[in-house]
C-alpha cells in the first residue's frame, strides 16, 4: 500500500523534501525580517516558475503556506511601524483592515498546515500522485474559507480592535459578550481543532505505513507540536478571555501569544524548506538555469 512512499522517501532523506519558500519575523524586531522576507517570497515564487520540479500539487500547498506567512510578514511591517510612531496612525478603518488581514493569513496558515499534511499522507501512502484538479480546490477552499470566517467580524460577529499595546490590531478578546463567546468557539472549532485533527491523524497514518516497512527516518509529530506551540497559547487566551475577565492579566503577558505565533513563518521555513533535499536542489536549478538544462538533457 505505501510502496510509492517508500521509493520516495528513501530518495529525499531525512526530510519530506517538500519545499516552502518562507522567512519569518519576530515582533520585538520586525522591520528588517519583514522586508526580507518579501525579497525571500518573490524569488522562492520565481525559483518556483522556473523550476520544473518544483511545479508540483505537493508543492503548490507549500506555496500557499509561504503566501499566507509572507502576509503575516506585511502585517508585521505595518504594525512595525507604527510602534516606532508610538500610536497607531491608521485610523479606525485603518485597523479594521490590519485585524482583518491579519487573521486571514493567520488561518490560511494554520489550515494550509493541516492541507500539506494531508498532501503528505496522500503523496506517501497511497498508489496515486496528488492531482492538479485536487490540489488547486484545496487552496482555494483554504483561502476562502479563512476569508469568510475574517470576514465575520466585520459583519457584527465578532469585533477588531486594538491590541493590548495599541500598536496594531487583532480579534477583540477584551469584551468576553455573548458575541465574542459563541464566535470564538464557533471559530475555533472549525480553524484550530479541525486542522489539528487532520494533521495529527495525516502523520499518525503515514508514520504508522512507514513504520511498517523499517523505513521511518523523521519525526512525524513534529509538525503537530510546532503548531500547537505556535498558535496554542493563543488558543488558550481567547478560552481564558471567553471564561474569565482578561484585564487581570498584565498587557506584556497578553502580548506573549502574539509573540509566539508571529514567530511561525521562521518555524514553517526551517521545518518544511531548510529539511528537505527537493527544495536545495531546486534552489541550486533556479541560480544554475544553465546547468539544470544540461542536466535535463543528459
């Protein structure tokens, strides 16, 4: 059942040789790794024009995961920004559309996670290759779905304001209504615990197959760890904020979640990029066009 699997990931090594093409940022200093991290997005989406093997289903997940963190670096650079103003200089509407942003490419990571997991267990797993025609519905439902639920808050379910040190803006924990509650478990029900319930069961299956065959060379809950790590505390303050009052907590202690989550695209880059064999030699193809012809020829 899993023999493909086996031919595969003997040949990438110690990683799933799945490429993302991602640098992160770290909130305390966010303008220099915002900055390149566009530089690193536009010339991994050009390596991945330019290089056949990379222009794969299993790729195209990964492209999407670099998409939504490249946002996450944009929206790092705005709030950059105005914490060197000291005050934030964008106005309500301004704000609006910072928490709005924000969340979308939040949960575009968080599910297009649980999508390359779930690539993964079909790449390794099974007799058959993911398709285009699979593949390209799924971003397309990650990124729309992760649109309609940042939508919800600027229709009246849910609310956008200020973080707790005014430089930017996310989801409103503060009130702890009835609107809050039923929109934050709602939420988090469909983009937080479904997602982690696909990518656990995705690695659980595929480290079962390969386990089978003596050939399981990488720690498959990593991933499941690396996400609860980063978007868990912030799970775990929206539930706090949903059943306690959130003002007794001090507003540096509310900024920690932020903290940790924003540092997830340097986490996504170094576990699905810098692991894997395919994504070194796509790079190498990409500043050697010449050679990788030769190559194809040969």
């Amino acid at each position: 059942m899993c023999q493909h699997g086996e031919r595969s990931f003997k040949r990438e090594g110690h990683g799933f040789g799945e490429p993302e093409k991602e640098q992160g940022w770290q909130r305390l200093q966010p303008c220099p790794q915002a900055s390149g991290n566009w530089r690193c997005w536009l010339w991994g989406r050009c390596c991945w024009w330019k290089t056949p093997e990379l222009r794969t289903p299993n790729h195209l997940l990964l492209l999407s995961l670099a998409v939504a963190d490249s946002g996450i670096s944009l929206n790092a650079l705005i709030a950059a920004i105005s914490s060197l103003l000291r005050r934030w200089p964008y106005g309500s509407d301004g704000c609006q559309a910072h928490g709005f942003q924000g969340f979308v490419t939040a949960l575009s990571s968080i599910c297009g996670s649980a999508a390359i997991a779930w690539g993964r267990y079909h790449h390794y797993c099974t007799r058959s290759q993911l398709a285009w025609n699979t593949a390209i519905p799924l971003v397309l439902f990650v990124w729309l779905s992760s649109t309609f639920w940042a939508a919800l808050p600027l229709l009246g379910w849910g609310h956008y304001d200020y973080e707790p040190l005014g430089t930017c803006c996310t989801l409103d924990y503060s009130r702890g209504d009835r609107n809050f509650i039923s929109f934050l478990f709602t939420m988090a029900f469909f983009n937080f615990f479904v997602p982690l319930f696909i990518t656990l069961t995705s690695y659980r299956l595929m480290e079962q197959k390969l386990a089978r065959s003596g050939h399981l060379q990488v720690n498959t809950t990593l991933p499941v760890r690396l996400l609860l790590l980063g978007w868990g505390p912030y799970a775990l303050l929206y539930i706090f904020a949903a059943i306690m009052d959130v003002s007794s907590l001090s507003p540096k202690l509310r900024m920690v979640p932020a903290l940790i989550a924003k540092m997830m695209p340097t986490i996504n880059a170094i576990n699905y990029a810098l692991r894997g064999e395919m994504f070194s030699g796509g790079i190498w193809q990409c500043l050697s066009p010449q050679k990788s012809k030769q190559d194809r020829a040969q």
